[in-house]
C-alpha cells in the first residue's frame, strides 16, 4: 500500500531536533497478512524506504534460539513520560508459560508474542511506544527480540509488556526483504564502527 505522507527519521532523540526535509520518505508499508486486529497477533509490518537509509544497526535474532527467562533486555520509544523525549528502560524477559498463566494474561499470549517488565510493576512500556524495539544483547551482539505491541495500562502489577516475538516472524521477514539468514551478518557491525549502509531499504515496526 502507498504511504507518501510517511517519512523515517534516523538518529533523533528529541522532537525539536527534526529537520522535516532530512526525513527519508516510507515507499511502501507492507503488513502481515496474517495480522488480526483483535488478537493483535502478528503484530508486525515493514517500511520500505525510498532510499537505502545510513544507521546504527541492531541483529535479527536466531531462529531457534530462545533468550532465558530474566535476560536484562532494553526497550524505548516516545511514549507517554516526558514530553517529545526518547526514552528507554531496562525490563527482563518473562517465560510465556508464566506470563500466561491465569494470575497475568490468562492464554492470550500466542507464539507470536512475548513478555517482558516486572510483575511489581514499576517499569513498562506504555502509550506512545508502540513499535518501538526490544533489544537484547546475548553476550557478542544486541538482537532485535522483540517489538511493541501491547499490554493491559502501564506498570500494572501482574500485567508486563507485551512484544511481538521477532524470532517466529524472520521467514516472513527474509521473504518480503529478500535478505537470506545468510546474508544477515554482513548487516551487523561491531560497536567501534557505529554507522552502516544497509543495502536493502527496509525497517520493520
């Protein structure tokens, strides 16, 4: 579907730092055909941009393997806190088992989703970060494990953030960007080198 009055700005942690013309404009918006509006499954699209975009990269993470329970991973995004600021915070992962159990989302987590906060409270994703990543670093490299999706308010007891669980999406993901597993490595860069070309414009929210 076209998106003309979309644009994707690379770089910026404060609203009043946007420059409206230095915005790469979205080509394409390609959603998961299998996304359900109701269930918020498959909680996942693209952008393909009209130019290949210069940018800090984070790593797609494995296929067919799971970070353990209580792994310290960081989300941000714009949401609500303080006004046209980004913002993150650091939030472990939660096993679905526990997250869906009958005292927190009760069986609404599917395959396709992850938890992650406390189940105090105290620190969560909220309005506004909707998304916005989840990473994680496994010991050589931050991966992309989760993305944004939704949760029951904010910081609540018994009810932490919900993320769309990347992992379980990468063939969609490899077969819309026609970037195979394979290929995936040469997107990465250590941390001493922080800028990249990536050479097929496309991000996923």
């Amino acid at each position: 579907q076209g998106s003309p009055a979309w644009r994707v700005f690379a770089g910026i942690v404060t609203h009043g730092s946007l420059q409206p013309q230095a915005g790469v404009p979205v080509r394409e918006i390609i959603p998961h055909p299998l996304y359900s509006h109701s269930s918020l499954d498959y909680d996942i699209a693209l952008m393909r941009l009209q130019v290949p975009l210069n940018f800090s990269a984070v790593c797609l993470p494995p296929s067919r393997r799971d970070l353990l329970q209580g792994t310290q991973c960081w989300v941000s995004g714009w949401g609500y806190t303080v006004a046209g600021t980004l913002k993150e915070a650091l939030v472990p992962l939660i096993g679905t088992r526990r997250c869906n159990s009958s005292c927190v989302y009760r069986g609404e987590l599917t395959a396709r989703m992850i938890c992650a906060g406390h189940l105090q409270g105290r620190v969560d994703a909220c309005q506004g970060d909707s998304g916005g990543p989840l990473v994680c670093w496994d010991g050589s490299m931050w991966r992309l494990v989760g993305i944004v999706s939704w949760g029951q308010g904010c910081a609540e007891p018994n009810h932490p953030g919900v993320y769309t669980n990347v992992a379980q999406l990468l063939p969609w993901i490899h077969q819309v960007t026609q970037v195979s597993p394979a290929q995936c490595p040469a997107l990465f860069v250590p941390q001493t080198n922080p800028r990249i070309r990536l050479g097929q414009p496309f991000l996923w929210y």
